[in-house]
C-alpha cells in the first residue's frame, strides 16, 4: 500500500523529532562528535532559524574534538550547502573525501563525502571534478542503491560506464567489507 505524501512528510518529522531527542540524550551523558552530527544533521532537515543557530553550535563543538573526522567534515559541508555556500560546501566534501585512514567507520563517511562532493561540484558548473569525485564513489561502491543513481547522473552527462561488477568481485568485496582478508574470502568462496 502507498503512503500518502502528507502521511509520509508527517512520519518523517516524527521520526527526527524522535531521533533529535535520542541524541540529544546521548549528547547529555558525553561529547560524541559525530553524534553532535548526526543531531545537526536532524535540526538542518527540520529547518528554521533556532536549529541553524544549533546547528552552527554543535558542529563547531564536533570541530573542535575531531576538525579531521570525515562524518563531521561531511556534516559541515551539509549546513553549508544548505546556506548556499557551495565552494565552502565542496571545501569541506573535498576534505571528508580524503578519508580517515585506519578509522572503522572511515571508508563509510568517505564514500558519503565523495557522493556529496560529486553532487555539489555539479551543482557549481565543475563538471569534469564532479565526473572524478563520482567515479571515484561507484569504485568503492558499486552495488549499493546510491550507486544506481550515481550511473544514472554519470550517463545523463555522457560518460561511458564499465558494466557492474559480477558475483566474484561481489563476493570478495562482501567478504572485506566484514573485516575478511583477500585470502580468506578465497579460501571460503574460491577463486574469482
């Protein structure tokens, strides 16, 4: 059954305010700077004047106990974008987009920052950097939905796109993604 938009504007504003108040509580017992994002993240898409000012307070906060994270560097990029500060928006995907070597979650927040990257630098007329940013984003994702519409934004500017990888390069990326040496996925799966 389809969910009406209304229905679904009003679900999705239930569900921030719910999250807001989830980090919120999170934020009271430690300072998390990538939660402080996440709470950013929230107020920008509930909007208005009170959560930028938020907004502004707990990312500079998060600068200020991580100024390298990828996830926080992706979160300011956000709010400048959603002030119209687009070179100051692909300043800061430009930076998450380098990544944070030897961090878990790192790769995540770097894929998320060439995505965003590639769609701000189109968004600013830089064409040929977005095309870079956005290839570089299918190399380390190719499957995931997001993807998808990455080849479908590439082909809408004429780029000519390799075929999806098949089940053995999705087998060995699987297998890294879960922490799974090139050899050991081998070993399990065989050879590509």
């Amino acid at each position: 059954e389809r969910i009406r938009p209304q229905t679904r504007s009003r679900l999705d504003q239930r569900l921030l305010k719910q999250s807001i108040e989830e980090y919120r509580g999170a934020l009271a017992s430690a300072a998390l700077p990538q939660t402080m994002s996440n709470l950013a993240w929230a107020l920008l898409e509930m909007g208005g004047k009170a959560q930028r000012d938020e907004v502004e307070r707990l990312l500079g906060r998060a600068a200020e106990l991580a100024a390298a994270d990828p996830f926080v560097l992706n979160a300011r990029g956000m709010l400048e974008q959603k002030r119209g500060n687009m070179e100051q928006a692909v300043a800061y995907y430009a930076k998450a987009a380098e990544g944070a070597p030897g961090k878990p979650d790192g790769e995540f927040h770097r894929r998320a920052a060439r995505y965003n990257l590639g769609m701000a630098l189109l968004a600013v007329g830089k064409a040929p950097q977005a095309v870079a940013a956005l290839r570089a984003y299918l190399q380390d994702d190719p499957w995931s939905v997001w993807s998808e519409y990455v080849r479908a934004r590439l082909a809408a500017l004429g780029e000519k796109l390799p075929p999806k990888p098949g089940l053995p390069a999705i087998r060995e990326f699987a297998g890294i993604a879960l922490g799974a040496g090139k050899e050991k996925v081998t070993a399990r799966f065989g050879a590509p």
